[in-house]
C-alpha cells in the first residue's frame, strides 16, 4: 500500500523555486533540495521525478506569478504611462534590493539556455510579456493615449526587451542613477 504524501506540493514548489531562485540550476544539489522541501528522496522522485523537473515546474511558477503581477499592473484601466512605469519601476527596486537574485527567467535564459525545455519556457515566458503589453498598449491606443502612428506590437517588443535587459543591468549593480537613467529614456517610446 502506498504511503500517502506528507507534504504540500505547491508550497514545495515555492520552496524550491525560491532556492534555484537564489542559487541557480547547477548550484542547487540533490541534498540541498531534500533538505529545503525536508523530505526524503524517495518522496523527492515520488512527487517531482529529477531536479530538472522540479526546475522547470518552479520556473513555471515563477511565470505564472509574474505574469499574474504583470496582468494585473496593467490591467488596473489607469493611464498606459503610469502603468508601464510602475512596472518598469517596480523591477528597477527590486534588483536593487537584491541585485544578486535578479529574474529567474533570465537567469534560466543565462545559465540554462541550451536545454531545450529550458529554453521553450524562456521563450514562452518572453512571449507572454509581449503580449500582456501589446494588449494593453493597443487598449491604450483605442482610448488614444497613443498615437495611431505607433506600432503597440513593436513598442511591446521593445519594452520586454528593455525589461530583460533592465534586469541583467540590475545584476550587475551598476546603481540607481543609472537604470533610472535608462527608464526615462525608454518611457519616451510611449511619446
């Protein structure tokens, strides 16, 4: 007969994914996964199979939750300029309130990226961004806070390349001015 589960699967997949969350994919062991979610292996291979596929379940969390965020930022009905800056801002404080810990996306994209599940999820992951904020940049369009000269598609590709990239600066703790600097800049995009 089997043994019946003595844990909570989705709160193990927040543990775990606040661990590869801080020390990546390679430096996240076995033992240190068992230790995190305090179980044993046999429950580990029960529940989640490997550690990549914990990784990538986690990912997948992770990008549920921010998109959940993002959806919800710019869906509030405000102004699209005050949205996408709140946005914006919102990741700029949190890099610098922990650099080190960065995106977990970008991080999988970094350290990760040639495994193909990975990578799908990357992608997919990039793909959801630019479309939450093309559909809101083409709802602010329709309202006219933009221009109808605009492309609301390419202005979404841009800002969620400006946000990768925004979080790879964050990284690399080159400073508030700096990144504050590159957010005015990319704000006038929308103009």
């Amino acid at each position: 007969m089997a043994r019946t589960r003595e844990f909570d699967i989705d709160q193990a997949v927040d543990r775990a994914m606040d661990l590869f969350w801080r020390r990546g994919y390679a430096d996240t062991s076995l033992p240190d996964l068992l230790k995190e979610l305090a179980i044993g292996s046999g429950s580990f291979y029960a529940a989640f199979g490997s550690k990549e596929q914990l990784y990538l379940r986690s990912l997948d969390r992770y990008v549920s939750l921010q998109g959940r965020d993002l959806e919800t930022a710019l869906g509030e009905g405000g102004e699209i300029r005050p949205a996408v800056r709140k946005v914006l801002g919102s990741l700029v404080e949190m890099d610098l309130a922990d650099p080190a810990r960065g995106c977990l996306v970008v991080n999988t994209a970094t350290q990760c990226g040639d495994q193909p599940l990975a990578e799908d999820r990357v992608t997919a992951a990039i793909r959801q961004v630019e479309s939450l904020l093309a559909g809101a940049l083409e709802r602010a369009q329709a309202r006219g806070e933009i221009s109808s000269e605009k492309d609301p598609r390419g202005l979404a590709r841009f800002l969620t390349t400006f946000i990768q990239g925004v979080r790879v600066v964050g990284q690399a703790r080159v400073g508030r001015e700096f990144v504050e600097e590159a957010l005015s800049t990319a704000m006038r995009v929308l103009d």
